[in-house]
C-alpha cells in the first residue's frame, strides 16, 4: 500500500491574491505526486491546511483537491479552524466534536487525529480524544495501524519549534499507545522538514512543507536576542511517500520539482540492474 503526504499547506497567507505563492507551491506538489507510477493509494493532508482558518481558503484548498484522482484523508494542524472546516467538508467525520475518525483499507487501519487547540500553536490531546483513540485501538489490537497527526509528539532539537515531552498531551499519547503492538508508524507534519525518528518504539515520519521551509538550525535560541539566523526558506515544495510492505513502514521524501537528470535506465545499465537483482533471493 502506497499512502503520498502534502502537509503544512497554509493556503491564504497571502488572503487576496487568487495566484498566491502557497497555492502555487500546492499545485506544483499535486501535479507531481499525480504523475507518480505507480499511483498512491491515497493522499494524507496532515495539518496546517489553510493559513488562517478562513471558509473562502477552505474553499480554495477544496478546488485544488478536487483534481486528485484517488481518496484525500484530512487532519487538523494549529492554523486550522474546526468550524469553517467542517462546514467546507461536511463528509468528513467527526467525534465528540473533534475532527477524528477511521480509514480501514484491505493492508493497514489508519487512524486520524485531532490536535488542535484553537489559539495555540503547540498540539493538544485531551482526555474526550484519548477516550476515542483507546476505543478505537481496543477494538482491533490484530491489524497493522498508523496514526495520523499534525504534531509530532517528539523533541526534534529546532527549539523555537520543537515539542516539549513532558508537555501534558504527549505524556496522555502515550500511555494511550502503551500496550498497543498493532501501532505500527505515525506520520505527522507541523515542523516544516523532513525528519524520521521513533517515539515510544513507534516509528515516526514527519513531512516537510509544500509552503516554504523552516531552516535547519540546531543551536539554541534566545527570545530576548534576535541573532539573525536563517528562519524560513523557501526550497521546493515537499513531499511524502509512504510504504507499508506488509510488515513495516517505509517512508521517502520527495521535492516537486525538476531534478538535475545523470543517467536514465538504458542498455548500458541493465547489466547493473540484472546483477542487483540477482543477488536478492528468488
């Protein structure tokens, strides 16, 4: 099974222009990840949708989607607004008042989580979501499930946007998840880059931007001294792929983007080919 990531869309940071730079670098990612051979399955959107939780660029995020030809899951991130997204996608189900629910396909049981606090900009996990998830989880402890979220409940060293993990709704995550083997991966987006880990011996998959990039710098930061380092860049818009071969997760990063071509599969390479192949087992 074959799940592509888009993540952190932010459509209308740019509110009155209809041929915003966000919505440019949206369509450049979809174009790409609907050209893919083979096609994904299914297309995750984990969060950040829209810059400010307006129904007119839930509007527009929903034209954009509408030329993808196979099913789009969405969660929630800290940009988002559960009311005017819900009332632009009324088919997408809820519980207890919070964007959560289930995909169940033939490989693997996803399940979609809502972490937003409206105000905030950190994740949130209250006790009406933990209750759903713990139900959710007990129901079927024998089929292989991810978890989809915007934040990722890990420290990632990028201080002025990490996670702390002693904060309140990652410690109610995880004793949630404890016990759960079936929990096979998480995928989540909210820190603007691509970064792989584990978390509470789940693996964990966190999706760049396909609007501009938070800068890798790992030194401390002090609010009351602005040092002038690098902040946001703007590299191709990103993209994620996600592999369930059976028994784990495989997860690639993608830009859309034209890449610098060096050697196409011809003649002169199928005899590399052949001997790669050759060495796995029949």
């Amino acid at each position: 099974m074959l799940m592509a990531q888009i993540t952190d869309i932010h459509l209308g940071f740019d509110p009155d222009n209809p041929t915003e730079f966000n919505r440019k670098r949206l369509d450049q990612a979809l174009k790409t990840i609907c050209a893919m051979t083979p096609q994904p399955d299914l297309l995750l959107a984990t969060g950040d949708l829209v810059d400010r939780g307006d129904q007119e660029s839930y509007r527009r995020l929903e034209t954009a989607l509408s030329a993808v030809p196979f099913p789009v899951h969405m969660c929630l991130g800290n940009h988002d607004l559960r009311a005017p997204f819900r009332k632009q996608f009324p088919d997408v189900p809820t519980a207890d008042g919070f964007v959560q629910y289930e995909v169940d396909t033939p490989a693997l049981r996803l399940l979609f989580l809502d972490t937003l606090d409206e105000g905030r900009h950190g994740g949130a996990f209250c006790e009406t979501r933990a209750a759903w998830l713990s139900a959710r989880l007990d129901e079927n402890r024998d089929k292989p499930t991810i978890l989809i979220l915007h934040h990722p409940p890990v420290e990632t060293g990028i201080e002025w946007m990490t996670t702390h993990p002693d904060e309140p709704w990652v410690l109610r995550l995880a004793d949630t998840v404890a016990g759960h083997d079936q929990v096979k991966g998480m995928v989540t987006g909210h820190l603007h880059r691509n970064i792989s880990t584990w978390w509470q011996d789940i693996s964990l998959a966190i999706c760049a931007s396909t609007a501009p990039q938070v800068a890798l710098d790992l030194k401390p930061i002090d609010p009351d001294n602005p040092d002038g380092r690098n902040m946001i860049v703007a590299d191709a818009p990103a993209i994620g792929l996600h592999w369930w071969n059976g028994r784990q997760l495989v997860s690639h990063f993608e830009t859309a983007e034209d890449h610098v071509l060096l050697a196409r599969y011809d003649k002169d390479l199928q005899p590399l080919v052949r001997a790669l192949l050759a060495e796995r087992p029949q």
